[in-house]
C-alpha cells in the first residue's frame, strides 16, 4: 500500500449519475436481447424470460432513479480512502449520549436496505421509542459494492475489509460503539469486535453460519439434526451455490457480462432476492 492509497480526509458525497449514462442505460434495457427458455420449468433454471422482460420493461419506462437518487442523498455521505475508496453514510443522532453503530451489508445487498430503520434508530423518540435507544449511524458501501467503486487491487478479504471499517471509526472520533451486520457483514463484524475489543462494545449479526471443520473426531460428536443440517448445506451448495465459485474465482469473466448488460445484471440478482427472502407466503411479484 502506498502513501497515495491511505488517506486520513472524510470528504463530503453526493451521488450525481450523469444524465448520458441513464439515457444508455435506458437503451441498452429497450435493447436487451432475451435468451430463450425451456416451457414449464419456472424458476427452476434461473429467472423466467417473461419475469424478467416485466422487470426489465419496469426498469426501461417507468423506475424513477432521481427519485431514488434524491432519497439517497437527504443523508450526509461521505468517501474516505483507506487502500480502496470508502463510501458511507453517517447520520448522527439529535440524542447527544447516542451510541455510535455501524451497519454493514451483504451481497446483493446495499446501504439501500438500511434506509426505513435509519429514522427509528437516529430518533426513536419520533418513532414511539426511548431517548435513550439512539444512535449514531455510519453505514458504509463495503469496499468494491456501490458507491465505493471497483478495487484497485486482489487482497480485500473479510478482515482486510474489517480493518479497514474499524480504521473508518477511529476517523470520526468513534471510540466505543456497536457493529451490527448481514450476510457478508455478518462475517466481518466479528473481525471488527477480534480487532478492536476495547473499542467494539457489542456486535450483533442477523447470519449465522458456522461449519464442522470436517475432522473426525468433530464429526462424530454431531448429532443426527447436525447431520440432517449439512445435508441441506450440501443440498444448497450444489443446486444454488454456483454464483459463489464464480464470483469468488473468476469475477473479471462474469464482470465483462453482466458490467454490459443490464438485464443481465438484473436477472442475476433477481434470482437471489426471489430465492433468499424467504416469504411466509409466494411473493406477488414472484410467479
């Protein structure tokens, strides 16, 4: 890592996509060329043709991206440079004794899915919640996700990406406060608690996965549910967990696609959300 990759500056952002790269995205969705499908099968080999001409005519004519944008940008963000460039949102409570918490996402996830709890966490008094519940929020794009751009280099794994975020709390001056996180994050905020026990009070995740490390006396200690539990694992990996090898051997091959084609990229994330939301009932929009 060189002088010019650390950076101590907080730099004020604000998110502002050039009109020309909507205007080609819009072209490029009208364009989309869809792949033919075998009848009957459903979702059972990725995303329908017809779903995703819906989502992507959706996208094409009627999804407002200002409005988003604008949504986005009624929070204080902020980049600091840390080997990579580092998005975030921080929002600071009007409760003065808040705690600093940070959120951390997942894939394919974002700092999106924070927005409806941003409110409630910041201000719980103006949401039928205690003073004293508050919190102070920083919230960042994980390095190489949204807004944090491409990785200038290989290396960023989940604890080079926790040191990075425990360096990001020190520069705001946070030095005791809470992590929370999901999916990836869920792997990385417990590095950051590993990292910085005198700083990390408490760390919460919302996934939880932890594997036998497949030696035999381990094994045998496992119960007949454990058993059961890794068959499904094992049952996971080999329908479902292809994305996974791919994106973690060979991301410049599935970049040139889906970084061109953004019905591609649609397709490839909406399999995920359909399949991972875990509905109590079918999802409306999920046929």
């Amino acid at each position: 890592m060189t002088t010019s990759d650390m950076s101590n500056q907080i730099t004020p952002y604000r998110i502002e996509i050039a009109q020309e790269a909507l205007d080609d995205l819009r072209h490029r969705l009208r364009n989309t060329r869809f792949a033919p499908e075998l009848p009957g099968t459903g979702w059972e080999r990725g995303v329908p043709t017809g779903y995703l001409r819906e989502l992507t005519d959706y996208w094409a004519e009627s999804f407002d991206w200002r409005a988003q944008e604008a949504a986005l940008n009624a929070y204080p963000q902020f980049t600091t440079i840390d080997g990579a460039r580092v998005h975030f949102m921080h929002v600071r409570s009007p409760e003065p004794g808040a705690t600093p918490l940070m959120l951390i996402h997942g894939w394919p996830g974002s700092i999106v899915e924070f927005l409806d709890v941003i409110g409630p966490l910041t201000d719980p008094a103006a949401h039928g919640g205690q003073a004293g519940d508050a919190f102070h929020l920083v919230i960042p794009s994980l390095p190489g996700y949204g807004f944090s751009g491409p990785l200038p280099t290989t290396g960023w794994t989940d604890g080079r990406t926790a040191a990075a975020l425990t360096e990001l709390m020190s520069r705001l001056g946070y030095q005791r406060y809470g992590v929370q996180g999901g999916d990836v994050g869920a792997f990385i905020a417990p590095l950051m608690g590993r990292l910085a026990p005198e700083n990390v009070i408490g760390v919460h995740v919302n996934a939880l996965l932890t594997f036998p490390t497949g030696d035999p006396a381990v094994m045998s200690t496992l119960t007949e549910t454990d058993h059961v539990r890794l068959a499904g694992m094992k049952k996971w990996q080999d329908q479902q967990g292809a994305y996974l090898q791919l994106q973690g051997t060979r991301p410049q091959t599935i970049a040139a696609a889906l970084h061109d084609s953004p019905a591609g990229q649609l397709a490839w994330i909406t399999e995920k959300f359909k399949e991972w939301t875990d509905p109590a009932t079918e999802l409306p929009e999920a046929p």
